[in-house]
C-alpha cells in the first residue's frame, strides 16, 4: 500500500463549480500534513498546511482527520486558473516529506 | 522569503556523460535539502536527503554512485547524474525547508531541471 493515495481524476468541472478532493496516508505517525499544487511542468507549489480544526484561504478549505487519516480540500466557486494538479503530502520521519500521486483538476467554461 | 533557485533549468546530455545540477537557498540557510525526480505522469519521488557536511542519506532502490550528492554550505547542494542513460531522462527538482522554521511551512521547491539523455 501507498504511503500517501489520492485519486488521479482527472476532475473536470464547470466554472462556478464546487469540487473536493480526498487523499489518505497509511502511517498515523505522520506529523505534519500538506496541499501543494503544480502546473504543468512546473515545481510545486504550497497551497496551505492542513490541520485537525480545519483551515480555510479564500476559496479553499483543508481538513485533517487523524482517526480516519485522511486529508481533504475542497475548492468553491472553481476558477478556470484553478486547473492543475493537486498533491497532498505528509511528512513522517526524519522531515521527510513524501507526496500523492496528485488529482488533476481541469475547471471549463 | 525562503527562495530556492535550481539550475539548469534544462539539459540534454549525451549517453554516458555526467550532469551536475546545482540547488541554492537563496535568503535562508538549508542544513538538510530534499532530492525529488518526477516521470511523466507520476508523483514526485524522494530520492535522496541531503546533509550539509555529511553523506547525503538515499532512499530504497536509488544508487548513490550514480547520483553523487553534495552539500557543501548551508546553502548549496548540488546533485551529479553520473554516466546517464536514457532512462534518467527526468524532472529532477530540490527542496528545503528554512532553518529553524516549523514544519506547519512546508517546503520551499526549486524550479526544478528536465533531464533528457539522449
């Protein structure tokens, strides 16, 4: 089993839309916890940290539950410059921090 | 702040040759830099974590001769592909997380280097 599983998608969605992602991590001891999100052939780039109570930027909004160990982020009111790949990612042991396969949003008009 | 720049940002190499890829913190100071490669289509994969002024410490199935890292200062390290082949062709990107800042930051990334050998 993966580390860290997310589905692939891709997730195709109108403009306007409302769309969330899920991912799950296999070790509980995983401390710290992450959305990044990369453009095409691009380096990743860190969206927000995810934590227990939950946190919201804008139009975006992570949850972290531990007893489940899963991440999730939900996007409102979906951009067409929202298309990209989304990668959760956890860090363990030694500040390693180890990524998703990553969703791949594509908003449309 | 905490930039990271990586250079090249893009190579082609001829089979057999070695390639150096250089990873700078540019306004912070990095003990510890991460090593990623990215195929087409798949996640990032560590491969190595980089220590500065000690052995750089390689994940499972990555051959440290053959990707030589090295962490001089507090903000460079450098990866050599050494005597690539075609299937090292890949996106190689570093990573660094400022000194003494909490890990709720996560990690700043490089712009990373598309490795083609042909």
């Amino acid at each position: 089993r993966k580390e860290v599983e997310q589905d692939p998608g891709p997730f195709n969605v109108p403009e306007g839309a409302t769309v969330a992602f899920n991912c799950t991590y296999s070790n509980s001891a995983s401390q710290s916890f992450f959305w990044y999100r990369q453009d095409c052939r691009k380096e990743p780039k860190l969206l927000m940290s995810v934590y227990s109570s939950g946190n919201e930027d804008g139009r975006f909004t992570a949850q972290l539950n531990r007893a489940s160990q899963y991440i999730s982020l939900l996007i409102r009111d979906s951009k067409l410059s929202d298309s990209a790949t989304y990668l959760c990612a956890v860090i363990r042991t030694a500040s390693k921090l180890t990524f998703g396969t990553g969703t791949r949003l594509q908003v449309t008009l | 702040g905490a930039v990271v720049s990586q250079h090249p940002s893009w190579v082609i190499c001829k089979s057999g040759t070695s390639v150096k890829i250089e990873c700078r913190s540019l306004d912070f100071q990095a003990t510890t830099m991460f090593w990623y490669r990215q195929f087409p289509k798949q996640s990032l994969m560590l491969m190595a974590t980089s220590n500065e002024g000690s052995k750089a410490t390689y994940e499972q199935g990555v051959e440290k001769d053959k990707f030589l890292i090295n962490h001089a200062s507090l903000t460079l390290s450098t990866l050599t592909v050494t005597s690539a082949h075609p299937e090292d062709s890949s996106f190689y990107i570093c990573s660094a997380r400022a000194q003494g800042r909490g890990l709720h930051y996560g990690y700043t990334f490089g712009s990373g280097t598309r490795l083609t050998v042909v």
